[in-house]
C-alpha cells in the first residue's frame, strides 16, 4: 500500500523492491557456486543494465542512480551470504 504511494517520475517503488530481491537471489546462488571474478562481472552487468535502462526511461536523475546503488548492495549481499553459507575458504 505504502509503496504504491510513493512515486518518483512515474515510477513506483513497488518494482524496483522486487527487482532487488531477486538481484539478491542471483547474487546468492553466485556466492554458493563462483568465485568473486563471478560477482565483479555479474556486478558490471547489473550497473551497466539498469542504468541503460533508467536513463533510457527516465533520465539520468539521482533518485535512480541510488535505486541502481540498491541493486548492487543487494546483489553484493546475496554473495556475501552465499559464500558465507557454503563455507568459503580464503587462501592463507
């Protein structure tokens, strides 16, 4: 309900939170089964992709540049929590 009010150049923050989760998903099954090379070339394609396409849509505008920021933290922190689960060893 609350994120259906909330509008920001006709965009509703509704998509951009769904969007997150599953960038969150991808990033989780990243960690469990890749490497960090993995995380900074998905990292590039998620950045690259969202800012195409919001700048294509909407402009360049900051509101947007920090949903993309979000992208990436969320993406970041599926890896984290991916890797932490499946017992990532660093080499000493």
């Amino acid at each position: 309900m609350i994120a259906h009010s909330i509008t920001s150049n006709g965009s509703s923050l509704g998509g951009e939170m769904l969007v997150a989760v599953m960038v969150f998903v991808v990033g989780w099954f990243v960690g469990r089964a890749c490497t960090a090379v993995v995380l900074a070339m998905t990292s590039s394609v998620i950045m690259l992709t969202s800012m195409a396409m919001f700048i294509a849509t909407y402009g360049l505008d900051v509101f947007h540049i920090m949903i993309t920021l979000g992208y990436l933290g969320a993406h970041q922190s599926g890896y984290l929590l991916g890797a932490y689960m499946s017992g990532y060893q660093q080499d000493n």
